[in-house]
C-alpha cells in the first residue's frame, strides 16, 4: 500500500489549463510513494477527465477515478476520496498548483516526526497564469516558471478575535524591505511554522487523527457546505480535538488562486475584495462562516470575544442586507434547511473535544 493518497477533485473544463503543469510537477516530486484518486465532479460530456486520465497514465502511479454525480462541490467530492483512502497519509490537492520537486517529501515528514501534527501545508506563493500562457518557453516546467511571483498566496489560515478567518499574509511579497509587516519579516528565516489550520488548496493529513473527527455520514468535511471555509471548520475541529498544524516556509508551491484574499485587514479592503466575488463565492462563505462558528466555538470564549464577534457580524449582515440582500436571505434559508445536520454535526465536535477552552484563545 502507498505512503500517500493524493485526492484531486475535477469539476470543469476550464481547469483544463492547468492539468499538465499539475501533472508535470507531480512527475517530478522526490518523493512517489503515491496513488491518486480522482474525484470526477465534472457534467456528463465533459471532456475533463478524458485529459486528467491520460495524464496520470503517463505519470505512472497507480490512480482510482471515483464518478460523483455531476459537481456536488468541493466538500463532497473530498468526503468520498477520502472514504476511499487506506493510505497513513492524505493530500487534497487543487488542479491550480505546480509544486516544487520536494513538496511531498517535506509534507509526509513534518507528519512522519511529529505525532501530534495533523495537518501540514507549504508556503503557498501566488502563480500568475496568464503569463505561463503567453510564455514562449519550451517545455512545461519552464513555462509554469514565468508565472512564479514572490508575493504570497497564503501561509495558513489565521484567525482574527472577531472570528474572522483569512489567508495569513496574503498579497505580501516574500522578503524583507521597509514595507514587510512586523510579523511577516519575524518568520522569513524559520523552516517550519505552526498555524491555526492549513489551507485547503494543499493539505495533507494524517487518517488516523482525521478519522476521530468526522462529521456524521462519516464526512472530513461537512457536506452541507458544497465550498468555502471547509477548511477553517476542519482546522477548528482538529485544534479542539488537541492536535497541531504546520506549514513548511522553505518548501514551495505556487496556487492560480480565483478568489484570492485581500492584502491587510481592514474591513474596507474586505469590502472592497468581497465586491469582487461572484455571487457563488458569497453565498457559500457567508453561511458557511455562520455555520462554523456555530459548531465549533466554546461558549466561554465567545463570551469573551463577545463585542468583537457581534460587531463584525452586524457589519456583515448591514453590508450583506444593502448590498446582496438576495444572497443574504437564500444564505439564511439554506442554514434553516441544513440546521439538523448542523446541530448534530456539533454535537459530534462537542464530543471529540480534548483541549480545554482556554487553550484555543492564544489564536485569536
């Protein structure tokens, strides 16, 4: 059996762009002691999964294609790759990434020398597409190089005393002048840092601790959700749970992210990135925040934190309500009609539980 069970959810044929480069920087990891699953999310006639085949032939590993039901989202389409993996290790990775050679090794490690680390991710560096379509380079590895930047894509999920949960130094450039933030110019020379949780586009865990928190339907994440913040909810469970997460800093994979995070925290840059997003992207981050709160806060922190959280909800509903009232109201009927699962999903959490609230409040 592989160490490592790499899970890739395929779901339109405009991803097409990306499948060689993902497939190239796969070939190439120092590490392949790998099978992947291939979770087909794409619509009958779609040609998708006809390329993504032909690819993982070529790449030599074994490979499993798992068929769902026309795109039932990100969280669905995970929670059926996950429930067919055996592997100690499991990797969902995104189509929109190249990796550098040594990504999987990096990763298996951080979790194969620490056994209280559940999840891991790597230095997360945005990718310009559009200049890898217009490079005239030859050979695939060299055209994906024309779009490396040095500004950051996300280096894990932090979370904010208002519960608000952002990409950590998104939009900041890699290196050190008069304008790194205080805290970012801290880290630039650690190999290894702890975070809240790890970003969903790239996130290996360990099976063993991921299946002591599942969700009902045996789910890693919560179907319910369909997209977005599925990873902050499984980042919270896994810390209440008690275990730990990481990224490696000096280990890098470059992310075409759609709905990229605003640089800085301000509530007008957030508006202002918020305006930006389709209409989709709302409606699954807003109730699914919502519903993340719900399941995983302590009652005593959210006392706490109480002014900080309600405020920045009241700004989210006003901007919501004046701005995309539509959204709001189908966001507030899918949380009415989800609300069974969701209570019992918390429930579930309640019970996994094994860190004292106190031990949660260094991370807001």
């Amino acid at each position: 059996m592989p160490k490592l069970s790499i899970n890739m959810v395929v779901y339109h044929e405009k991803e097409m762009k990306y499948i060689a480069y993902i497939f190239d920087s796969l070939k190439k990891q120092t590490f392949q002691d790998f099978e992947m699953l291939l979770i087909d999310n794409s619509d009958a006639g779609s040609s998708i999964m006809k390329m993504v085949e032909e690819k993982a032939k070529e790449l030599g590993n074994p490979y499993r294609i798992i068929k769902s039901n026309g795109n039932v989202g990100f969280a669905s389409g995970h929670n059926s790759g996950y429930r067919e993996s055996k592997t100690p290790f499991v990797l969902l990775l995104n189509p929109d990434m190249y990796l550098l050679p040594d990504v999987l090794f990096r990763m298996v490690d951080v979790l194969e020398s620490n056994s209280q680390a559940a999840s891991v991710s790597t230095r997360l560096m945005r990718w310009d597409f559009e200049k890898v379509e217009k490079s005239s380079a030859s050979g695939i590895a060299d055209q994906a190089k024309e779009g490396f930047t040095q500004q950051v894509d996300a280096i894990g999920i932090r979370l904010l005393r208002n519960r608000r949960a952002v990409e950590w130094f998104a939009q900041e450039l890699w290196g050190k002048d008069e304008n790194t933030p205080h805290m970012l110019g801290n880290i630039l020379d650690k190999h290894i840092l702890e975070v809240f949780g790890v970003s969903g586009a790239l996130a290996m865990y360990r099976k063993e601790v991921a299946d002591t928190i599942l969700l009902p339907g045996d789910s890693l994440f919560d179907p319910t959700y369909h997209s977005y913040k599925e990873d902050l909810d499984l980042a919270y469970r896994l810390r209440n749970a008690g275990y730990t997460s990481y990224v490696v800093l000096d280990s890098i994979a470059y992310h075409d992210r759609t709905a990229a995070a605003p640089k800085g925290l301000s509530d007008l840059k957030a508006a202002m990135n918020k305006g930006k997003q389709s209409e989709y992207v709302k409606f699954h981050s807003y109730k699914n925040h919502i519903r993340t709160l719900y399941k995983n806060e302590y009652w005593q922190n959210f006392i706490l934190d109480f002014p900080w959280i309600i405020w920045f909800e009241i700004k989210k509903f006003l901007y919501m309500l004046i701005i995309h009232p539509a959204i709001l109201w189908k966001s507030i009927r899918e949380i009415i009609h989800d609300w069974k699962y969701t209570r019992s999903a918390r429930q579930q959490i309640v019970r996994s539980r094994k860190l004292y609230w106190k031990g949660l409040r260094r991370w807001f």
